[in-house]
C-alpha cells in the first residue's frame, strides 16, 4: 500500500503545466464507439481513469495504440456490447457507454455503477432519457439490460436535474438516433461543449452548443466520419494548482490552462484578496496582505464547481475570518472534513453547509486518508501549511484524476515523497 509523506512549510516558485481534461476525455473516448474511422487524440491527460476507460473500449472490441499523452482509437472494430462489473466498479464513467452502445448496436449491457464516497449518483435520468428515445430497459443481476432493435428514436427530453455525464451519454445517443433530439436543462461544463464540438465536426448537425438546450440531427445508426482533436485543459487541476499558490499566499503560475474555463473559481480568489493575471493560457495567482474568508455554494457550470469545494475549503482554513461553503450537487462531498479537523482545523458541518473558523498556521501534520479524488488533493494543500509532517493513505484516489503529481509539485520547488508500507 503507497502513501505520501509531505514535509510542512514548502511553498511554490515557478510554474506548473496543465494536462488535458480528464472529464472531457472520458466522453471522448466513449464518443469513438460511434467512430467509422481511426482518428488521433491529444493532449490525454495520463491518469488512471483514462487506462480504465481505454481497457473497457478494448475488451468492446476498440483497436487502439497508446502513448503517454496521444493515441490513436479506432471504434469501428467494436463487435461487444457488455461493459461487465470488474471494470465499471473500478470507475462509474464507464456508464458512458451506455448511450453509444445502445445507439449503435440497438442492445448492449451495462453493469450499473455502485455508489461512491461523495454520494450515491443514481443514474436514473440517464435511463429515462433512453426510454424517452424508444429504449428498453430492464435492471438484472446488477445491469442495465437496454434494448431499441429499431434504433433509438430522437425525442424532446427535459432533464429533472443538470446532469453532467447524463447530458454526455444522451447527446451521444441523439448524435445516431433516427430523427431529431431536443435536449433540454442539458449541462454546459467545459468538458459537455467539446464532446458537441467533436460529434459536430464529425457531420452531426447538433444547434445550441454552449447552452442549455441542443437540436441534434441523429444520423440513424450512420457511424460518424470522426476527426482528430486534442482535449481541452483540465480546469479542476488547474484550479487546484492554483490553491497551492492560494494556501501558501505565495505568488506561482500555470501554463496551458484556459482561464475562460474557470471564471467562477478565479473570481473567488479575488474575494480572498488574491491577485489573478491572465496572459494567453498562463494564469500568475499573486499573494495577498490578508487573506478573506469565502462564501461558497457549489453550482452547475458555469456557477462554482463543486470539484474546487474541498480545495478551497483547505484555503479557507488559513483565512483571517469565519468561510461558509455550501455543498448543493453531492449529498456527502464532505469526507475531508473529518480528516482536516484531525489537522486541526475547526469546522462545522450541519446539512450540506460547512462553516470553517480560521486557523492560520494553526495546522497539525498528522496521519490521513484520502476519501475520493478532490479530497484527497485537498489534504496535500493542507500539509503544505501545517507545522510537522503529513501522511496520506488511500492515494489511488489521487492517481484517478491527477497526474504526475509527485513531479509537478516538484517543478513547484515542492517535494512530496511516494512511499510503501513494509510487507510485514
Ligand atoms: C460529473 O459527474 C463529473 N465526473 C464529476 O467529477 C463532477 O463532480 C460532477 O459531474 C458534477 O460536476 C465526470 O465528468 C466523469 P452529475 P456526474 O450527473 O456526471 C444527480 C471528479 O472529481 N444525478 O452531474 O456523475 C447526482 O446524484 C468527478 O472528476 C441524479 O440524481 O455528476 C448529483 O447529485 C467527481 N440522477 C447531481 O445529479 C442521475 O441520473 C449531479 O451529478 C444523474 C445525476
């Protein structure tokens, strides 16, 4: 078992580079299910999740030839249709499948994904949303058993709630349905507008990208003539790098990041006293006299995302004041809590809103564990401050989503050591 030791009081100089998103990668690579051709990707992010997603396409059937950072799928040699539990318990993205598979083939079998930390995350409006288009669907042993032996059909489907992946699987089903799909209160991440981008440069003709309402064209089971793409840059790790800077009040940058990506996250620094420069896809975060305590209520895009939740409660624990973070997407996005106040942080939870004192300096280095992939970076942040030795357990989570992290800490000047327990 690994865990990482984080020596206290490091602070960053310099810069780190960004890498691909790994949320728009992820539908991405499913996409390539509904691919006639053979195209290349770059700019993949090389994290867990995306060896996951690529073993599932190619137990499908997917031929394709990785490298760290590019590749080239070809999904037209899919020939199964059952992405089995071994490796949908391992990661609920690959309820990504669902949509194309259905759409393509008019049957496939997809293990139902478990629950997870933060939440239970039913998949519930994905399903009804099929059946809207002409879908069967039956749960059995586990899976979703989902039959359209004529095609699905495209249909007028209202989402219950803003559903980032539900959005992703439905536009990805319309994009080959017979007939047209309107698609309404559909997410408007970052990460949903490339996967419109891609399926429309691939002939779909889908209107109303980049809002909440899309008109999509289905081609009627015509695969798509998919071109070459590189995958946008990853917000959350670039927002997460950028409370590295925040924590430790020290001025660093990041490079290859879009900054139009994360308005709602920099606005918030400012709120906290720090100066954000912009230049092209660089982006300074500059040290404050004092830093501000935050209020924060986690929305859908492009409102505060709730993936920045636990960092900028590891930030608000160095804040001159009282911050109050209200978590509305998850019902239990708050494991880190329980391991921060074990640093020695002071905070609350009642519901979904966490009031978090200030504890400048205040921090204990300690033994925990990380809980899911956000909470966990957010424990480094708080090692970075406290004011002895940290430990991390369970940091598979960290693997899953971001990458390199050992090395991009340390072209921060920031050394956090990988270590295995003994056997014995
Ligand atoms: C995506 O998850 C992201 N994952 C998550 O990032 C992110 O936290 C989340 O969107 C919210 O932004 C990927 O893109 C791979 P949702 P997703 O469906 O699509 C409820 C990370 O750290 N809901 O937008 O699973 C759900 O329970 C991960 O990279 C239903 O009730 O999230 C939640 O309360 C963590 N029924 C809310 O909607 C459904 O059928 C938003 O979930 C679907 C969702």
């Amino acid at each position: 078992m690994q865990y990482l030791e984080i020596e206290p009081d490091q602070k960053p100089k310099g810069a780190v580079r960004i890498s691909g998103a790994k949320n728009a990668a992820l539908p991405l690579l499913a996409s390539t299910i509904l691919s006639k051709n053979s195209i290349d990707i770059k700019n993949l992010p090389d994290v867990t999740d995306i060896n996951t997603m690529l073993k599932l396409l190619g137990m499908l059937g997917a031929k394709y030839d990785k490298h760290t950072h590019h590749m080239s799928i070809d999904g037209s040699t899919i020939d199964s249709t059952k992405a089995t539990y071994d490796i949908v318990k391992t990661m609920r993205a690959s309820i990504l499948t669902l949509g194309p598979l259905l759409a393509r083939f008019g049957h496939c079998e997809v293990s139902l994904p478990g629950g997870c930390a933060i939440g239970s995350r039913p998949v519930d409006i994905h399903l009804s949303a099929l059946e809207q288009m002409g879908a069967e669907i039956t749960i059995q042993d586990g899976y979703i058993l989902a039959t359209a032996t004529d095609g699905l059909k495209g249909a007028t489907i209202i989402f219950d709630k803003i559903t980032v992946t539900g959005s992703e699987n439905i536009i990805m089903a319309s994009s080959l349905a017979y007939g047209t799909s309107t698609l309404i209160n559909v997410a408007k991440e970052p990460e949903v507008v490339q996967l419109c981008e891609v399926l429309s440069d691939a002939g779909v003709d889908i209107q109303g990208i980049g809002t909440d309402t899309l008109t999509i064209v289905g081609t009627g089971q015509t695969l798509l003539d998919m071109k070459d793409f590189a995958v946008i840059p990853d917000r959350i790790e670039a927002g997460t790098y950028l409370c590295v800077g925040a924590i430790t009040n020290t001025r660093m940058s990041i490079t290859h990041a879009n900054s139009t990506h994360l308005e709602a996250v920099l606005r918030k620094f400012g709120e906290m006293g720090f100066g954000i420069e912009i230049e092209d896809d660089t982006i300074t975060i500059h040290p404050t006299k004092l830093i501000l305590p935050v209020h924060i209520t986690t929305t859908e895009y492009p409102g505060f995302p709730t993936d920045m939740q636990a960092q900028f409660m590891a930030v608000a624990t160095q804040s001159d004041g009282t911050s109050v973070i209200d978590e509305r997407l998850f019902e239990n996005r708050y494991m880190h809590v329980a391991e921060l106040n074990r640093m020695g942080a002071n905070i609350k939870v009642n519901g979904s809103v966490a009031t978090i004192e200030n504890a400048p300096h205040s921090l204990t280095g300690t033994k925990v564990m990380a809980t899911d992939l956000r909470a966990s970076s957010c424990l480094i942040l708080c090692a970075l401050m406290a004011n002895s030795t940290t430990t991390i357990d369970r940091i598979y989570h960290l693997d899953r989503g971001y990458e390199n992290l050992e090395q991009k800490f340390r072209d921060l000047n920031i050394e956090i050591k990988r270590k295995r327990y003994d056997k014995n």
